[in-house]
C-alpha cells in the first residue's frame, strides 16, 4: 500500500486529488494539509466526502510529512513547494509538485514570470516534466516531479503527436486555448471578477498580459520535448495581437 500525503488538499485541485486517491486500491492518504482549516474535519469542508473521509486537516509541515509517507503531493501556490523542499526530504519520500516552481529550468525566467525569488533552484535541473504520455520512463525513476499546467498539457498533447510522425507543418500551429472558471482556483477575488461572464454564460478575458507566462510555458515544453521547430512566432504574434487590442480599448 502506498501512503500519500497532501499539502493543500481543500484547493480545487488538492480536492481532486483526493478524489483520485480514494478510488486507488493501492493508495491509502495518510495527511490532509490545509494551512486554512487546521483540525477542522475535511469531510465538513466538502461533504461529498462524508463517510468516505474521517480525517482531520493537517498542517503543511513537508519534513514531518515526509517521514509518514511514500508520496507528497503539493496543490499549492507558486513558490510553497520550493520553501519546503530540500535533500533530506527527497531522500525519504517521492514529491509530486502540481505548482510551476520546477516546471521551468530558466531560474531568471521563472522569478520574472511570476515574480518571486525560487527558494530551490538546486533541484530544477532533477526535477522530471510529468506529462506521462512523453516522459513516462522518467517518471518512474523521479524523485521529484514537475506536474504539467492545463494550457501546455492540452497544447503539447495536442500537437505532439503529429509534429513527431511529421504529418503537420510546425508553421501553421495555432493554439487556441480556453479555461473553466475553475482554472483560476478558489482564490475569491479572482473568481468574483469573472462572475460578469458567468452571468451571461460567456467568454470573459481576465488578466489577458499575464498570459505570457502560459505561453512561455507552452514554448518551453515544446522545446524540450518535440523534435520539430515549433511556431513560436505565429503564436507570439497571436497573443500580441490580443493584449494590443486590449490596451487599445483603454
């Protein structure tokens, strides 16, 4: 049986993480960490768990996570993972990051896309892409995973396939890619300002110059993992175009 353990498990995509683990024969959760509902029960915080989960959440405490546990999954914010990480924790357990703090090898690049200063830039270069259809074997072996955003997982998977078999011209690509309200997380601000577009059941732009760090994280894994010359180009010029008209409008 494999023990797992959770830091932000009541975010939207800790949440399905649960969800999943719960219907693994071979996977038993072992740690509940939620830094905004310490011992609060989490099957009060979603009572679609009721009787499914009688555990109390738990604190994000990774080093003593990690001596309870084969696994850590962290659904945290960009940045948590890397302040918790280190070599003693690696050697005890698998870490599985659904963050960007080691999606990108760049260190300069990934403190100017998002912001902040990387706390563990000593682990990027072990750390696997976990997009499991191009990089399984890696996977496997992996002490630490890198787990793939929404836009580069559904752009690569996409166009991955037939740029290897080279039934497509890599010049012609162009991504067009849409999120849920979801995709913004549970944070309330964010999601009362699509709530307009919720209304009226349509497609709300929000934060549309903050997309260049979904399209950095496109081309970077496009790179590293397809063999053709991918179009960077025509989709640089698409989101330019984009944030042009945006500005153009103020």
């Amino acid at each position: 049986m494999i023990k797992a353990g959770i830091i932000g498990a009541t975010g939207y995509a800790g949440n399905e993480i649960v969800r999943l683990l719960l219907g693994h024969k071979d996977v038993e959760i072992k740690w509940f960490g939620s830094r905004s509902y310490i011992d609060q029960q989490y099957a009060d915080i979603y009572q679609n768990f009721f009787k499914l989960v009688d555990a109390k959440c738990m604190d994000d405490n990774m080093a003593a996570l990690a001596d309870e546990v084969d696994v850590i999954f962290t659904a945290t914010p960009q940045g948590l993972c890397a302040s918790l990480i280190n070599e003693e924790i690696l050697s005890k357990c698998k870490v599985i990051d659904l963050s960007a703090d080691f999606r990108i090898k760049d260190v300069k690049k990934y403190e100017k896309w998002y912001g902040i200063e990387h706390k563990a830039p000593q682990f990027i270069d072990e750390a696997v892409y976990g997009l499991c259809e191009i990089n399984r074997e890696d996977i496997k072996k992996a002490r630490l995973i890198a787990n793939p955003g929404c836009y580069p997982t559904c752009s690569t998977l996409s166009i991955y396939p037939l740029l290897k078999e080279g039934l497509i011209d890599p010049n012609t690509i162009i991504i067009d890619a849409k999120s849920g309200t979801s995709g913004a997380g549970g944070c309330s601000s964010f999601s009362s300002s699509l709530q307009p577009a919720i209304k009226r059941l349509n497609i709300n732009n929000t934060k549309i110059t903050g997309y260049d760090r979904y399209l950095r994280s496109v081309m970077t894994v496009a790179l590293l993992y397809i063999t053709s010359v991918f179009c960077i180009k025509d989709i640089t010029f698409i989101i330019s175009r984009i944030i042009s008209n945006h500005k153009n409008k103020k």
